[in-house]
C-alpha cells in the first residue's frame, strides 16, 4: 500500500519534470510548473531512483505492469549519468536514456495523468 502511493507521488514528480516544456504552455505567464520543477530538480536523482526501485516491484503485479514499465522508463530518463556508471549494463541503460530522451515529453505526460488518476484510484492500468 505504502509502496503505491510513493509511486503515484513519483510518478506525479517525474511527470512533472519530463513534461515541463509541454505543461508550460497550458500555463501561460504565471510560470506555476516551472516553480515546481525548480523545487523538483534538486531531488531528481532521488526520483528516479525511487520510481526505477518501485516500478521494479510493480512489474510483479501483471495488472499494473503497463504502469510500472512508464515509471521505470521516466526513471531512467531522469537518470542517465547516474546509470552510465552501473558496471556490466550501464552503457546500455545510458544508450536506452538517450533513445528515450525524445518522448520524454510523452512518457512525463503518460506519468503525470497516471500517477494523479492512481491517487484517486481511478487509474485504469492498475
């Protein structure tokens, strides 16, 4: 249960930090979004790490599986020079975050929605 509301808040994180160029135009002047991800990217690493962790377990439950897999892929677009110093596959992980760095805008847009419907439990992919 904890594990499920701390990926709907990460989810909602990363959402907000990878569709930041998408939300800043339904914004307009106020720069709301931007204000968040400002206070948000310090904690970054943070995020990844916990929705990559959390996601992993989500992957056992074969009903959140679709969910889990747009966690895990936000996580490792937040992270890649992180990832970059994992021994054995981290060359793969950070070639994987470059490839996925064009649709971060689609998968930050895809966490966000999910992560807030989740929240009220609305989440049709969990």
């Amino acid at each position: 249960m904890i594990f499920g509301f701390l990926f709907n808040i990460a989810c909602i994180c990363a959402g907000l930090l990878l569709a930041l160029t998408h939300l800043d135009r339904l914004d307009g002047k106020s720069d709301f979004f931007n204000n968040i991800a400002a206070k948000l990217r310090p904690v970054s690493a943070t995020i990844g790490v916990a929705i990559i962790i959390i996601g992993l377990i989500f992957l056992f439950s074969w009903h959140c599986i679709i969910y889990a897999l747009i966690g895990i892929i936000c996580g490792i677009i937040l992270l890649p020079q992180k990832l970059a110093k994992i021994p054995g596959i981290g060359d793969e992980l950070f070639a994987f975050s470059g490839k996925m760095k064009q649709y971060q805008v689609i998968f930050g847009d895809a966490a966000l929605i999910l992560g807030l419907l989740s929240l009220v439990g609305w989440n049709p992919l969990c």
